[in-house]
C-alpha cells in the first residue's frame, strides 16, 4: 500500500466534515497537524490492510458522504484519552481508530504560526491587586492593548475582583480584544505573571496627606509584594500605592526582587497632569507638551523647566503661567479629592499604571519618569526616587542622565534627602 503525504490543503478540503480519514502509511505533516488543530478537524487513522471511510458530515447531520455506508462496528470503540467519543471510522477491521498524537514541539521551530499563548516573548500574564477604581482603569487600559494573553484582577472581596472581571471581559467585542480576564482572591490563585500592578491599599480622604497613609498600606503592599516574588519571581512589579515613594521601596525589600524590577508609578502621572495644566496656557495640545516630572510625587515634585518644551520650542518661552501650572500639578491629587470628597483620583492614575506596563512590553525605549532606586546618577543612591529611566520588557533599562539646571537638582537631591527620611522611619 502506497503512502501519500497529508498537508494542511488536504485539511482544509475536510474542514466541512470535520474530519480527516488517513492511511496508516501516510504521512501527515505538522502544519497539516497544526491547521486540524486550529479548524477543529480530528485525523483519525484506519488500521493496516483498511480503507478508511467518513460516516457521513458529523457537522451537518446530513449523513451525506461520497463513501459508502458503514458496517456496524462489532466492537464499541474504546474512549479517547481526553474522554470524548471518538469518531466512527470503518474498514474491514473493527479496530477503533488510533487517535493523532498533539503536533510535535519541533513544528513551532519551523516558522509555523503559533498561539499567542506559546509564542517567543509573548506576555503570558498581568496581575492587577486591587480591584477599585485604580484597578478597574488599569485592567480596562491593558485589556484594550490587546496584547496579553490574560488579565487576573485579585482582590480580598473576591466577588468584586471577579465581578469586575466578569464586567470588563464583557466588553471585550466592543473594545476589540481578545485578552482574557479573570478574578480571584489571591495572588497564589492568579498564578505566575510577567508583570504585577499594585493599586491596593488605603484609598487617601478629604484632609488626609499621602503620608497618612504610611501604617495602614506599608502592611498591605509589604505582604502582596513578598507574595508575588514568591509566585512570580520573573515579575516586574509596578507600585502605584501610596505614599509611592516610600510603598515602592517598601516593595522591594519585602520582595527581595532586583531593583530594576521594582518600579513606582508617579512620575507618570505627574507629568500628564502638568501637561493638561499648561498645554492651554500655551495654546497647544497636551499630548504636544515634553515635560518630566522627578523627585517625590507631592510637594517634593521637581519639574526642571530646561527641559520642558511644546511643540519643540522652550515652554517657557510659549506659555504663561508654567510656574502655576507646576503649583497646581504638585496639589492636584488633593484637588481631585476635595471634589470627590469620598475617594481619590482613578482615571489618571490607572492610565497611567497601564501606559508604564506598556512600555515595558512594547519595548519602545521611550524615556519616561518612575520611582526607581537611584544609582548614583544625579549624585543620588540607594533610596527610590523619580528619575528618568529607560523601561525594557524587564522593568529599569538605564536611568537617563538629562542636564538639569543646578537650581533643579539642588531640588532633585533635596526630594530624594527627605523621602531617605521617611523610609528610614518606616523601617525604625
């Protein structure tokens, strides 16, 4: 009996049965393998000295086929390992079909396509602890990228992480993606993740300072934080919690984590604010405004205007104001609280969270500002503080080297002097 090869065309002609009958000396390549898999065709295969025959197109129900008829089979045929029936082949034995083995490991090393979930460099997973306000936009943020093969929000309140879960991956037709999304109540329940967001933690009230919030969410963030290293100890992990300065370093230590891989979300969203402020002032667009937000994330905000610019020229020389615009950007938190007056801000925050996940992923080399543990560079080490960094699919690149005025990293080192201090109290 001769043998003949069984390639993927062979598969698409039997896609409308839903089955493809081969012999047992043929030959039937891993794409073929592959695009039964991806079609949801079963290659059965006919015992020696047989000629396989389809029992009609399991799909349809029509019973339709260009074989003849089947002979009832004498013997039941034995379940498949996974359980399921397998098809109906017959031939002169009454052997039941030998189920295909899975495409081989090798197949994804010949260039063929591969699922998102087992393709080189793919992120695999992101886990967002907190599923309040915070949480919500950056998991709504990072599902709208499209390019995770799972979002877990965790949460003590298990009901509203998975609800929250539910609600998102509802949306997932109109937002245009296809990242799963899930909700559990712990971190070991999410499994291993590439990247963990930290928003949980004691949300700031009207009268309240960042600082207030030091004792209740040091113990929060210390424990998710060793819990995640001790899950994913491959993570990076993004603090967004407050008070960020001191949470991100309190983060670090309690994960035991390289420092590249323990950054703090506040520069960000610094900057963003500052940007909104200003761009009218000088009659542009935000997204047009180049600015970077350093130091400690409040009143400890540097803002080095040398190296602010709009539409490439000098902001200073374009906008009015940018010294009010700064004062503004420093309280704006407390802003947003005064006018909630139950809460603190969300939207921003969580966006911002979700756009320092994507740089990492994406890889894009922009310089961004983030909490980092400061090198040296700027005449600052061992404490976390907003610098410029370059971000990489595993956390802190490079800090950047921007040439500040000497009056601005006269404020730089002072931020990175006083929130020094107030790490050291929380260790005492």
């Amino acid at each position: 009996m001769s043998s003949r090869v069984v390639g993927a065309d062979d598969v698409d002609a039997a896609a409308q049965a839903g089955i493809l009958a081969v012999g047992p000396r043929d030959v039937v390549t891993p794409l073929a393998r592959e695009r039964a898999r991806e079609r949801g065709v079963e290659i059965v295969v006919a015992t020696p000295g047989t000629t396989a025959a389809v029992t009609g197109d399991r799909r349809t129900g029509s019973g339709t086929s260009s074989v003849p008829p089947p002979r009832p089979a004498p013997a039941a045929p034995r379940p498949s390992p996974a359980g399921a029936r397998p098809p109906t082949v017959t031939g002169r034995s009454s052997t039941a079909p030998r189920p295909v083995r899975p495409p081989s490991g090798a197949l994804f090393r010949r260039g063929a396509p591969l699922p998102s979930a087992v393709r080189p460099g793919a992120v695999r997973r992101v886990i967002v602890v907190g599923a309040g306000n915070v949480g919500t936009v950056t998991a709504m943020r990072l599902a709208d990228a499209d390019v995770f093969g799972e979002i877990v929000l965790v949460d003590v309140d298990e009901g509203r992480a998975r609800g929250v879960a539910l609600d998102l991956a509802h949306s997932a037709a109109l937002g245009g993606f296809a990242t799963r999304v899930r909700g559990c109540g712990t971190v070991e329940e999410a499994g291993a993740a590439d990247y963990v967001v930290i928003t949980a933690g004691r949300a700031r009230q009207p009268g309240m300072s960042r600082a207030d919030l030091v004792g209740s969410n040091a113990a929060i963030v210390g424990d998710v934080a060793a819990r995640a290293a001790r899950t994913s100890p491959d993570a990076v992990l993004v603090v967004v919690t407050n008070p960020l300065d001191e949470m991100t370093q309190h983060a670090w230590q309690a994960s035991g984590l390289p420092a590249e891989r323990v950054v703090g979300m506040a520069g960000v969203l610094d900057t963003a604010r500052f940007r909104a402020l200003v761009a009218p002032a000088a009659g542009d667009r935000p997204d047009r405004v180049r600015a970077l937000a350093l130091g400690g994330h409040g009143e400890e905000m540097v803002i080095p205007l040398s190296q602010a610019t709009v539409g490439g020229r000098p902001l200073a020389e374009v906008a009015d104001g940018v010294d009010a615009a700064v004062d503004r950007a420093r309280g704006s938190g407390a802003e947003v609280v005064g006018l909630l007056r139950n809460g603190s801000a969300f939207l921003a925050p969580g966006t911002a969270a979700a756009s320092m996940v994507l740089a990492m992923v994406r890889d894009t080399g922009e310089v961004l500002p983030a909490a980092v543990l400061a090198d040296g560079t700027y005449g600052i080490r061992d404490v976390y503080v907003g610098l410029p960094v370059r971000l990489g699919r595993g956390g802190v690149r490079e800090i950047v080297e921007v040439d500040l005025a000497p009056d601005e990293l006269t404020a730089l080192r002072a931020a990175a002097d006083r929130i020094r201090e107030r790490v050291g109290a929380l260790t005492r």
